[in-house]
C-alpha cells in the first residue's frame, strides 16, 4: 500500500492558484510531482463532469484552487465552484469515493507555503486511502 | 445415448425462457425443463431510493404488465404512509387499472397465446402469429383489434400521461384529477369495449367449442392438473382486481384460507432450482412436495383462471353469465385444465370492460380532491392487486426519510412457476413419443405455458426483501 | 424487388419496448407489408438457430432493446451485429443502461445472495443459487453468466443509432423505421429524437423565472403542487433541463416531474453530473452548512440524477472494491 | 495533423532538472507528433525565428512548446504563430519549468511529469480550433453622468482630444458640490478661482455638449455602442436668450427653501441656484410656481426684459449614442438626524460641515459673514469629527475627509473672527499624504484653537442651553466633561447619493454594501465596473477629496482613450463563451450566474444568446449548462478532458 504513487488531477485558476503555482516554481519550493495541474480560466469553469473523468480516468484524488472568496477574478466564479463541489462531495459516498479524496481550497498568488502545504498533506491522505478502481 | 431438444427461446410470451427436452433410448421424454436464463436483480438496486419513486421505478420489472407494479406500489406506499386516497383517486386508479387488464388480456389473446387456435396448431411457424391472425380472421378484425387496443392506450394515456407506463400514483392518490371533458372523451372511447369482449368470446366459442379437436384437447389429461389456486377476492367472493382478500381453495374447490395481504409470509413460501432464475412460489404450510399436483402438493396457480376458481362469481351481469356458462361446459368448479384459461381471461376481459362503463359513468370520478397528503412515515408497507397473470405483491420497509431499506415483490408468474414447469414436462412426456419430434409437436409444448400468459421479465425481477 | 429485413431483439429488458412497437397500432400492419420479420421472439415462433442460418449482413437493421447483463445477450449481440447492416439500440436500456443499470451500484454476488437466500420468503437451507452445478444434466441445464457489471448495447457492439426513451414514443418508432426504409436516415450514432432538452418543450417553460430560488427541495409526497408552474420553481426536482426532449412530455402532462429516460442532449457525457450543475445554480446562500443542508434535501440523489444513465454515465457506477 | 513540439532549455534552468533528449525522443513517439526540436532559449529573438522557420519548413499545423508557464510568453508565441501563418490558438504551452523542473529535484521523476504533460498537451492541441480575433465597430463618443468636479475633469479630458462627450446633469447648474465651496485644502485657495475656469472650459468646449436639468431614463446596448435616453427637464426659460439678470425673480409672488444655500435661506419659484451659478440662467421650477397649480400669473413674463419666459415648454427625451460611459454622480451626506445625540434640527446654531460652507461662501445666504440666527457672530464654535462616519451604526468606513475640512474651517473662522475660541473633538485624525500633516502643525500653533480627543463620538452629546449649546462627552480617561459653546459643526460622513440604487439598476452596475458603485477590481481596475465600458469616477465610487475626484475623472477618460478609438474597431477578446442554438433549450440555468450580463435570454427564439461583447470568458455558464450547450473557446469540455486523460495515461 505505501508503495502506491496516487495521482491527483488540480484544476487551478488563472489568475490566483496558477499564479501560486508559478510562484512556488520561482521560489523553488518542492513539492509531490503527483500532482497533475490543468488551467483553467476560472474555478467556476470546473464541470463536475471533469472530476468524474479524473477519476474514471485513474486519478485518486482531484484538487481543485480557486482565489479566496471575495478575490474571484470574475467576481463570484468561486461562489459557483464551491456550490458545486459541495453538492458533488455529497454524492461521492454513493459511487464509492471517499468525500476526502475531492478539495477545494483558495490561495492567494503569494500563499506559496499554503500551497505546497495543501498538496503534500493532500498527496499523503490520498496515499493512505489507496487506489481507486472504476469499472470498465 | 440421451438426446437434448432445446426450444429456445420460447416464443409468444414475456420475457426470457428456454425448454429442454431430454429423451430416452427409446426416444420419450425422460425429463423436461422450462428455464429462465436472465436475471437482473432489481432486487438489490430499490434499496436506498426514495419509497415516492417506487411506482415510476418497479413498473419498470416489467413492460407488460407495468400498470400492475404500479398500482401495488402506490397501494403499498398508501399503507406506508398511512394514506387513503380520496374517492376520485381510487375511482381513477380503478378504471387505469381495468382498463389496463382489459387490453393487457386481448393482448395475449390476439398476439400472443391465441394464435395457436385461430390460425390453427397446425399451422406452419411463421404464420402462428397475429399477421396469422389476421389472415385468418380477415384485416378488418385485425385493424379493429388494434383499434380497440389503441383507445385504451388512449384512456390510460390520458389518465396517467403515457400509454404504457403509468406515472400518475402517488402516497395517497394520485397526480391529476380528471376533467368533465375528458370524463366524456373517457365514455367515448371505451363505448365499444363490452360489444368487442362479447364479440372476442364469440371467436373463442367458434374456435374452441365448436371445433371439437380442440375443445376435446382442452379438456384432455395433457392440459389437466390437479392444484390449488389463489385470487384476490371482493367482500362478496367476487372476483376484484384492484383489491380485496386472499383467497385460497383447494383442488377440490373448497375455501382452505382466506388472508389479507399484510399477512401473506405466513402462507407463502419461495424454492430456489439452480437451473432457473425463476423462483418458484408454494404454499408454506402444505409445503414443497416437488413438480406433483395435487391436494398434498403446496403448488398452486394463480391467474384468470385461478381467479374464476378462487372466487364465487363475476361483479358484473354480463361476466356472471359467462362465468356460469364456462363452468357448467367444463364440468364445474373447479376447473383444472389449464387450456381453459384462455376461456377464463376472456370472461374477465369481458368484465373489465363492463367496469370501465360503470366507473366511465361514476359522477364522482371527477371530483377535484384527488391527494391526501400523509403526516407521517410508517416504515412499512404492503400492497396487493392482481395482475393479468395472478397476484402481486409488493412490500417495503423504510427508514424515516421514507428511503427503501428492505423491499420484497411476489410476482404474478412466480407463483406459476412451479405449475408452468409441470405442465410442459406433462405434455412434453405426453406428445413426444418414440423419437419423434416435429416443430408442431414442440409447439404443442409451448401452447402448454401459453395459457399461463406467463412474463418472465416479471418473475425474473423479483424485488426480495 | 425484395422487402428490407427487420429483427427485434431483448436483452436484459422488460418487454416495454416490444409493447411500443405494438402501440405503433394500425402503422403496424402498415410496416408488417413493407418489410420481413424474421426474429421477433415475442410475437413470432422463430428460434436462435433460425438465427444462425442467417447469412452475415442479411438483416436490414436490428432493433435491440435491454441492457447487457448476461454472457449469452452479448453473444446475441455480437451475432445480430454480424447478421446486421444496421444496430438501432431500441429504449432507455439498451441506449443508457436504463433502469436495470442501476445494479451498477451493487456488486454481482450481494445481489445474487439477496434474491436467492437471504428473503424470507425463501426456503433454501443449502443455498443454492442459480447457476449451480445440477445433479442431473449438469452441462445441458447450465445457465448463461450473471455479470459483475451492467452495460448499455454500445458498450459491447456498434451501434449505428439509439432511440431513447424508457419507453420510446411509437412516434420515434416509426420515425425510425421509416428512415430505415426510405433512406434519410441522420449520421450514424445519431440518437433519433429532439436535439434540445425537455425544457424547451416543456408547456411550463413561460412559467419559470430568470432566477430560481428555492429554500430546499421538496419530496413528492409532501405537499401538492401548481399543475402549471415550472416543477424547479416549486422546488420539485425535475431532470427536465438535462434531458433530451423527444418524449412528447408525456409525464409532465400527468402533472410529474421528468425522471430523465432520454438521457443527456448531445455533448453531455454525465446526465447526473450536469443536472447536480444546474441544481447547484438555483441556490443563492454561499454557506457551506447550507449547501449542504440543501443538498441533503434530495433523498437518494445518485438514484435520482442516474435513473436512466448509470451504465453508461461516466462512472458507470460504484467504485469496484479491491 | 502535423504536430511539432519545441522544448525551450530555458538555458540551464530546465536542462539540468530534465532529460531533455528523453522527452524529446517520448514526444516523437506521440500521436500525430510529425517533429521535436529542443533550444537553449525559446523566447530568445534566434528561438522564434527557429520555430517560425520549423513550422514553415515542416509545415505544422499545431504547435506545442514546453518551456516556462504560459503566463510569461503564451503570447509571444502566439505572435510567432502567426508570423508563421498559422492561426495563434492552434498552441499549447506546456509549463514544465515551474510545473517539474523547479519544483521536483528528482531528474527521472520530473521528467516523468514532463512527458506526460507533453503528452497531455498533444491529446489537446489535436482538438484546438483556430479562433478569430473579433472587431466590432463602435462609437467614440462618450457619455459623463454628473457634472461635479470628477465629471467636468473627465468630461475635459476626452473633449480636449476631440472626442464628443455629452455632459448630463441633474440640477440646473454644473459645478457639483465643489463649486459651493468658499475655498478649498490644502493651500487655502479660493474654491472659484480653481474651478471657474475649469467650468468656463466646459461650459464653451465644442466637443462638450452640456445637458442640465436632465436626467438618464434607459440605457440599451453595450461596450462601444450603447444607447442612452435622456430626459431634458422643461426649464420654461430660453437658455440662449436669458442672461441671468434676475428681473423675473424680483416679481416672483413664490418663496421656497433654497436647497443651494442647503435650506439656510429662501429662493423664488423663478430661481437661479446661486450667484455666478453656470450656466447663469433662470429655471422656473414647476412643483411651487403657482401658475403650474392653475393660478394666474405671468409675473415673470411680464418682468422679463429678453423676452424668455417660455411656459409652454415640455420636457424632451434626447437618445444619444455612446461608447462609454462615465458615471461621476457624485454624494450625499449623512444626516445628522439619524444621530439624536447631536440635536440636529432641534438645536439653534447647529450645522452639517456642507451647510457651513455655504456660510462662509461670499456667494452663500450671509455672503460669507459667519453669523448666529439673532445675526451676532459666534463666540465659541465647537467642530465635531466623525458624524455618522467609523461606527457600525451609521456608515463603517472613514470619509477621509472631515478631517482636513474641519482643519480648514478653523483656518477659516481664525481669519474671519480671530478673536473666536475653537474646539475640535476628534477621535483619532486622518491626515494622509504629503500636505496634511504640515496643515494641521501649522493650525496647532495658533491661539485659541483647541483640539479635544473623546473617546469615541457617540459619547459626545449637545443641548441646548439658553442661546448656547452644552456640549457633554467623556474624555480619553472615560470622565464626563461639558462645555458650552454658541455654534457647533458637525464633520458629517460622505455617503452614497440618494439615487446612487435607482442609477445602478438604470446602469446594471453593482453596489457595495455602503452604496457606493463598485469597482471592476479594488486595485488593478479602480475606475472600471463589472459592466464593460461603464466607468466611475469621483465621490460615486467613495468619499474622496477634490485630487482624488480629479484623478479618476481623468483615469477613466484614459481608459475610454485606449479601447475606443474613433474609425477603429473594438477588438473582442476571442477566449470567450459561444451558445449553440440548436443544444440550448432555454433553461436559463446561465442567465443569472453571468456576473456581466452578457447572457440574455431571448424570449422570442425561446433560448439564451451571449453578448461577446460583454463576455469575459470566464465559464461559469459553460460549467452549468445542462445541455452543453454552451461553448468555452479553447477551453472546451472535449480539450480539458483529452488533457485530463493525457495527464493520467500519458
């Protein structure tokens, strides 16, 4: 079991995760290379749709950045995401997926050291938690 | 060196089925099976959905007869929720219902299991059918079966939304009261239901009594066992499909028990074969005695001709004299020759259609109060009515958010089963002799589940608690 | 010049299907003079080695209706595809997985134990299942393989085009049919009925408002409704929004909410995951307790959003269990 | 598709981290990847003159570059793209500098992610579809709302580059509050010297055209074409013809309150606001003249030697077609009524900060003589800071203001009565920026003006005693203190005008909690709004003094001047949402989540249509729709997906 690599999809937005994410690299910070990033413009822009193929598609975890509550670079784009990622966390359970293997959090383009926190505890759960097998 | 002859699938009827024959030396038939192959196990899936969901969700066993599941789900969940449905909501569901079993029986009779008469057992294969029917019987009958079937889809249609499945019952009555207008739309339509019962018993009687090969086949020992049989019976032993007691007779007619349906584990009981999805109901407190008829045997039938032999009489004019005519040409009741259901269905096509009139012309039916509305979640709940092919059961157990913990169906055909498999292994023993083997003869076979009408789609979905 | 050559198949299915050909009503006998029916097993007495003398490609097209559920349906399958120019998932099962998908969310051996030892109603002290060794014929009694997993037709076969619906209207039948028949048929994988959801159709459209809100979503048997106003505005769920249209409304005439039996419009590969989409846009509060509270309010959500689509939603169902 | 890949060394930032010959060979090795080449500095002059050359020279057809985070140079290749005739969105910029290299230092494991970022990168360009840039033609003029000191700047600015601006204003007067002012902070310069001119200039510029006395009515359209209705007020006096010499309201039988001088005294029914009001022309109001009841009088008329009575005068809707707009709608102030403690309005000598001004203006009702009601000149004034202003009661927020216009008023009444002993209660002073310190040192020295710290404001309270006014607060050491003095002056907080509400609907802006309009972003787009080419200037957008209001007068004109260009087009941001009409069914699940308005559902066609005018691409609605209908340009469900798969099966 602790031989399992998970890997985890993040969706990060444009203009405040990404960023992070970008600032992290400057600053060269380490952190786990399970994480798989996809841009996007906006938080809001995550379909739920996306994080079931993520998981369908092997992923065992899926992250999603949005900019702090209030920062939205499209104002309540966020608002939007986390309504769906509360409901979708409520119906995970029915599929067999544990609520934690999804999350949703907000850094600012400077929270570097939030950053790499949030992923390396994220990547450790997730190891725990083992695999993820979806049917064919 | 044994010989396998296969029938599969078994044509004609709802659903999966395959018979094997297997033949002696001599070429007899040493055994015979009738097997349900599929299975889908809905059984399992109803857990944890909403119990409201239930009559929109069970229909779905089976699209045959889904007004059936429809109706004993609302009816359980009516018990669940401890709910009466105002008058007009009973009304409506009773003239749904009977309108539904009125074209679900032509249905069989045209389509399915009366070809095999009006076009004639010796028939080649590919005419045994309804466009044999209609060669037979001319295309102006034709067209006005499916003209008849198709404005009782109609009635239904407008009643419940669609044509085949029912979405219209809910916990204590059901979505829409009907109009004045559609009231009228609703007599029109259904003005020629009781002259077209008459006539369709008419073609029985040309095909059945007065060819005497035939009259003589149904009332030969190939088509004949002894068992006990099951019907939903009225407070006046009448026959009812939408509700009423339990009533159990035995072979040789007498009342063995009468029950409501809440107390039903008490008498029936479930065998597993294992080659079979189909499992087969029996009486629990005679017990399971294997494929035997008679009074030492817990097999027993349900169905239309079950129902005529469970109960004393029809609750409308017309079917009451046919039910007396049908039991004085048989020999009185009971009647064991399980050809003579065909008969039977016919007389409760006929009484349907004189329901549908009286409950057409019913003032109350269109009253506006059609919903009560339930104050709280008894967590149990059980239903019963009697579908085309014999009763059905429904029963359910919930949580307080009204979601399905435990859910338990007892299927029309299920209750069959046991009889169905003893009468194609009678008349496969009966027709196949010597190694000879003719589609015709196998038909003769198949004609023998015929008359049950039997929908294994339903008896292969068994809901179990 | 020889009349095209139809079959009708069923796999895991219920008959409703068969029954919506028959309600084609008189256009039956119509189309019964235009084409040859040489497999239909529940109106005619052809058997499965009628089948096999078929030669590959014989068949004009093949209506098969069902879900994949047991190994000898996908061998029919897979020979009706040989014998078949055409494959035309026929109803919700076969173009979704339809309601018998919804086993997905249970493994194989719980719902064989369910139905065959652990009711009440059975007697079955040695357990037997179905499937079983038989002590008599044992190779010749056998029966076909219950699979862990239900699928939709397309899953183990082309399919050249889908009608919906659980079940389909005779309307898109016979649209069906004809294009068959007559040529005109739409590009292959074509889902024959509307392109854009319910809602456009829906007789209730005017009634619903730019913004919906709603406090929590109600159950059916709580309270009555306005038989004319938009189910969503009276906090009734409806799958109307995520649901192709096609189905001639025909629930919404009985004064019910769509349940979602003609699956997603074009380009949506999770009807479940689009309708918690837009059910999460109708809620103005931004509180988590709330949200959840909110959504906590839909009894049964995957039973609900996956009604017709689980087989062949994006999961297609529970999470496998090592 | 012929796919060419190009891996940026990012000299030896990427190369010491990653294989870069490993990834090069694995890319090769991809789906329709026709050619790799890897270079020291891609973003170099020499690195894009090599990819234009490769594109040419194998004629690619869609382009993946893997060097550092799309944030620094997607659109610099993009540039290169198209130099090399390729659409620019047939791109895909693989981060693998940020993404692996900088932050994994195991080499085999970085170059693990890199490869199957490339690969993800490939599933995704292969479904990019080339997108054009859109250009819309637009107008250049421009809409200024508000004729205050924000709006004339604004107004000024685009009219001196030729621009037509339609200046609208809601009183019969230009000039704002500002212009009722006697002198301004910091230098203590006469209010009129600094603003006539200013007014002059608008009031005469060929590009201006002033509409007063006229209100917005509807606005229709969007960014670079938008359609506003104007409604211009009857006046009943002929603006070219009347001269402002007052004959007619000498005859006037009609007394009101004159809201110019803040009710301090009264005015005809035929009324110039104030003395040297511009534009100087009398306006009958119609609510008092008593001919407009249905009495007979031509006073007026009669009295007016030009001739320029006009009562048969109606109102005039004016439509004017814009492509921007500017709203400079300025404040109002708080009223102190709504703070019993302060007497207001029951108290004799008590005054708002804005009523003083007109005291001391040499055009206000005493022509400037700082007098009590029974005409002495006060004693003892006491200045009170903070009304309504840094309490959760009333308005959270610090004005910003009171402060330096407290400060000035005692410079004032020093010059007018030197013998007057001041005191101003205060509780903490906010003196930003480069002159206020220095004002208040200068202010503190002087004799007989006093500063009193209290703990907080709402422990301050005024009666009336006799002709005086007791004065009761707690002082920092929480005792209770009193004073008597014979004026007092209330600091009160700059609120949001009481029509800023009915604007912001008429607009389709939003608001902040306070009322104030609300900025597009508080600091990268302080002058912009979330509604495309609107934009907001001066006190409509907080409290602010004269610079600051100045100040984004003119940034938002800037902002105008750079996007609306006369005879160029506006061009369209390309990422942006697109509906297909045949998918959507009208659900309207969209309409409201759009934060700019810029779906709307149409109830003809019974389905919803995006203005790309107004779209931002953010996708929010693309997320949402039930029928996908809804399109995300290079965002699109099938790339985000193909790149989700590419990441997790390579």
């Amino acid at each position: 079991m602790n031989s399992f690599e998970p890997q985890i999809i993040a969706f990060l937005c444009n203009w405040c995760s990404y960023e992070c994410a970008d600032s992290v690299g400057r600053a060269q910070k380490e952190y786990p290379s399970n994480l798989k990033i996809v841009r996007i413009m906006c938080s809001g822009r995550v379909d739920p749709q996306f994080i079931l193929e993520a998981f369908q598609k092997g992923a065992s975890g899926v992250l999603i950045l949005g900019c702090h509550l209030g920062d939205c670079h499209y104002k309540e784009g966020n608002v939007q995401a986390m309504k769906r990622y509360i409901f979708l966390k409520q119906l995970l359970p029915q599929f067999g997926i544990e609520k934690d293997r999804l999350r949703l959090d907000w850094v600012s383009a400077t929270e570097t050291e939030k950053f790499t926190m949030i992923v390396s505890t994220m990547v450790e759960d997730i190891r725990q938690m083992g695999p993820l097998v979806a049917r064919r | 060196m044994k010989k396998q002859i296969s029938i599969d699938p078994v044509t004609r009827l709802e659903g999966h089925g395959k018979i094997s024959l297997f033949l002696d030396d001599e070429g007899n038939v040493e055994r015979a099976f009738l097997q349900v192959p599929d299975f889908r196990g809905f059984e399992k899936f109803c857990e944890g959905r909403a119990a409201e969901e239930m009559p929109t969700l069970t229909q779905k066993i089976c699209g045959v007869c889904p007004t059936a599941h429809h109706t004993a789900s609302a009816k359980a969940l009516d018990d669940l929720f401890k709910v009466e449905p105002p008058r007009a909501a009973r009304k409506i569901r009773e003239l749904l219902y009977n309108t539904f079993m009125f074209e679900d029986h032509l249905l069989h009779f045209y389509f399915l299991g009366g070809p095999d008469f009006i076009v004639g057992l010796d028939a080649p294969k590919d005419k045994r059918n309804f466009f044999g029917v209609r060669d037979t019987l001319g295309v102006d009958v034709a067209r006005k079966v499916i003209e008849i079937r198709k404005k009782a889809r109609e009635l239904n249609a407008m009643i419940s939304g669609s044509p085949l499945y029912p979405v219209c019952c809910l916990p204590g009555g059901i979505s829409k009261p009907l109009t004045e207008e559609e009231r009228i739309c609703i007599k029109e339509l259904s003005a020629d239901f009781v002259p077209f019962a008459e006539y369709t018993l008419k073609i029985f009687a040309n095909v059945f009594l007065k060819k005497k090969e035939y009259f003589d086949l149904m009332v030969s020992d190939i088509y004949h066992h002894r068992t006990y049989y099951m019907g939903l019976v009225d407070d006046n032993n009448k026959v009812n499909f939408y509700d009423g007691k339990v009533r159990v007779v035995a072979p040789d007619g007498k009342e063995v028990v009468k029950f409501t349906a809440k107390n039903y584990l008490k008498y029936m009981q479930e065998r597993v074969e294992p080659w079979s999805f189909m499992k087969m109901v029996y009486l629990k407190n005679i017990g399971w005695k294997g494929f035997v008829d008679g009074a030492g045997s817990g097999i027993y039938r349900v169905g239309p001709l079950a129902r005529l032999n469970a109960s004393e009489g029809m609750a409308t004019p017309l079917a009451q004299i046919e039910y007396t005519k049908m039991f004085n040409a048989l020999g009185g009741k009971p009647v064991h020759y399980t050809l003579a259901y065909h008969w039977a269905r016919l007389i409760e096509v006929l009484y349907a259609a004189e329901r549908i009139q009286e409950l057409a012309n019913d003032p109350e039916l269109t009253q506006p109060k059609v919903r009560s509305i339930p104050d709280n979640i008894e967590g149990e709940g059980i239903g019963v009515c009697e579908a085309p092919r014999g009763m059905l059961l429904h029963h359910y157990q919930t949580d307080r958010k009204a979601i399905l913990q435990k859910v338990n169906l007892l299927v029309a055909t299920q209750n069959n089963a046991a009889a169905l498999q003893m009468s194609i292994e009678k008349a496969a023993r009966s027709v196949i002799k010597g190694g000879n083997v003719s589609d015709g003869l196998l038909n003769m076979v198949e004609i023998a589940f015929r008359a049950y009408d039997p929908c294994f789609a339903c008896a292969t979905h068994i809901i179990s608690k | 010049m020889e009349k095209p050559k139809i079959a009708l198949y069923w796999c895991s299915s219920c008959g409703g299907c068969e029954e919506s050909v028959l309600d084609l009503a008189e256009d039956l006998l119509d189309l019964a003079e235009s084409v040859d029916v040489l497999f239909w097993p529940v109106a005619i007495d052809m058997k499965y080695h009628d089948v096999e003398m078929i030669p590959d490609g014989g068949i004009t097209a093949t209506l098969i209706n069902g879900a994949v559920r047991m190994d000898n349906q996908e061998q029919m399958a897979k020979i009706l595809r040989k014998k078949s120019r055409l494959i035309i998932a026929h109803g919700s099962c076969a173009h979704l997985g339809g309601v018998v998908g919804l086993a997905n969310f249970f493994e194989r051996r719980a719902i064989l134990n369910r139905s065959f030892k652990e009711v009440p109603t059975v007697k079955n002290s040695q357990g037997v299942l179905p499937g079983d060794e038989t002590k008599e014929y044992r190779k010749e009694l056998g029966l076909p393989h219950f699979h862990n997993t239900v699928k939709a037709l397309d899953q183990v076969v082309e399919v050249d085009y889908y009608i919906p619906g659980c079940p389909p209207t005779p309307q898109l039948i016979k649209k069906a049919l004809l294009a068959i028949l007559h040529g005109g048929l739409p590009l292959k994988g074509s889902v024959i009925a509307e392109k854009k959801a319910l809602c456009y159709f829906c007789s209730r459209k005017e009634s619903k408002p730019d913004m919906i809100e709603i406090k929590r979503f109600k159950r059916l048997y709580e309270e009555e409704w306005d038989p004319a106003r938009c189910f969503l505005d009276q906090g009734l769920i409806c799958l109307g929004p995520a649901t192709r249209g096609g189905c001639e409304e025909r629930c919404i005439k009985a004064n019910m909410p769509c349940r979602g039996c003609f699956g997603p419009p074009d380009n949506v590969a999770d009807q479940g995951a689009k309708t918690l989409s837009f059910l999460a846009s109708l809620f103005e509060s931004t509180d988590e307790k709330e949200l959840k509270r909110l959504f906590n309010s839909i009894p049964d959500p995957a039973g609900l959003f996956y009604r017709y689509g689980l087989a062949s939603s994006i999961l297609k169902g529970k999470m496998i269990r090592q | 598709m012929k796919a060419g890949i190009f891996i940026c060394e990012c000299g030896p930032n990427i190369r010491d981290a990653i294989d870069i010959n490993d990834i090069a060979t694995f890319a090769r090795g991809l789906e329709h990847v026709v050619f790799t080449a890897s270079f020291n500095l891609l973003c170099s002059e020499e690195g894009q003159n090599l990819i234009e050359r490769d594109i040419k020279k194998h004629n690619l057809s869609h382009v993946i570059i893997a060097a550092c985070t799309p944030k620094e140079h997607e659109n610099t290749f993009r540039k290169v793209l198209s130099k090399a005739g390729l659409n620019p969105f047939l791109l895909q910029v693989v981060n693998i500098r940020e993404q692996c290299a900088w932050i994994i230092k195991d080499r085999v494991l970085a170059t693990q992610k890199a490869k199957a970022m490339i690969a993800a990168a490939v599933r995704r360009v292969a479904l990019h579809e080339p997108l054009e840039v859109k250009e819309i033609q637009c107008e250049s003029d421009a809409l200024v709302v508000g004729a205050g000191i924000a709006g004339m700047s604004a107004a000024l600015t685009l009219a001196q580059k030729n621009r037509k601006v339609y200046l609208v204003e809601r009183l019969p007067c230009i000039g704002g509050k500002a212009a009722r002012f006697e002198k301004v902070y910091p230098h203590l310069e006469c209010a009129s010297c600094v603003l006539d001119p200013l007014m002059d200039e608008v009031l005469h510029h060929k590009h201006i055209e002033i509409m007063t006395y006229s209100e917005i009515q509807e606005v229709l359209g969007s960014y670079g074409n938008f359609i506003i209705k104007v409604k211009k007020k009857a006046q009943f006096v002929d603006s070219k013809s009347c001269i402002g010499c007052g004959a007619c309201f000498a005859v006037c039988p009609v007394k009101v309150k004159n809201e110019y001088n803040e009710g301090l005294d009264k005015r005809k029914a035929i009324y110039i606001p104030y003395p040297g009001a511009l534009p100087h022309i009398a306006a009958i109001d119609k609510e008092h003249c008593i001919r407009f009841q249905g009495k007979e009088c031509n006073a007026c008329q009669d009295a007016c030697p030009f001739g320029s009575i006009r009562y048969e005068e109606t109102d005039q809707i004016k439509e004017l077609k814009v492509g921007a707009i500017v709203l400079a709608t300025g404040f109002d102030v708080f009223d102190p009524k709504r703070a019993s403690q302060f007497g207001y309005g029951k108290i004799r000598n008590v005054y708002t900060s804005l009523e003083f001004e007109r005291l001391l203006s040499s055009n206000g009702p005493t022509g400037g003589k700082i007098l009590l009601k029974n005409g002495e000149p006060p004693k003892r004034i006491a200045l009170i800071h903070c009304v309504g202003s840094r309490t959760k009661k009333h308005n959270e927020y610090c004005s910003g203001v009171c402060c330096m216009y407290s400060l000035k008023f005692s410079y004032l009444i020093k010059e007018q009565l030197p013998d007057s002993s001041i005191i101003e209660f205060y509780t903490d002073f906010c003196l930003p920026g480069r002159e206020s310190q220095g004002f208040f040192n200068n202010l503190a020295g002087k004799e007989g003006v006093d500063f009193v710290q209290v703990k907080n404001i709402d422990s301050v309270g005024l009666t009336q005693r006799q002709d005086n006014i007791l004065i009761t607060y707690k002082d920092m050491h929480g005792k209770r203190k009193k004073l008597l003095f014979n004026l007092v002056v209330l600091s009160v907080a700059l609120e949001a005008a009481r029509d800023a509400g009915k604007l912001a609907r008429i607009f389709g802006i939003s608001q902040g909690k306070d009322g104030f309009f609300l900025e597009e972003h508080a600091n990268i787009a302080p002058v912009s709004t979330s509604i495309g080419g609107i934009f907001i200037a001066g006190c409509a957008h907080g409290p602010k003094d004269i610079q600051s209001a100045v100040t984004e007068g003119q940034a938002a004109a800037g902002r105008i001047f750079s996007q609306l260009i006369p005879g160029e087009n506006l061009f369209l941001e390309p990422i942006t949402a697109e509906v297909n009409e045949d998918s959507c069914s009208g659900c309207k699940t969209c309409v409201s989540l759009c934060p700019y308005k810029a779906l709307t559902y149409d109830s003809v066609k019974k389905i919803v249509s995006v203005n790309e005018v107004l779209c931002r691409g953010c996708g929010v609605c693309v997320a949402a729709c039930p029928s996908a209908a809804i399109k995300a340009r290079n965002f699109t469900d099938n790339q985000i997906v193909a790149e989700i798969q590419g990441l997790l099966q390579g």
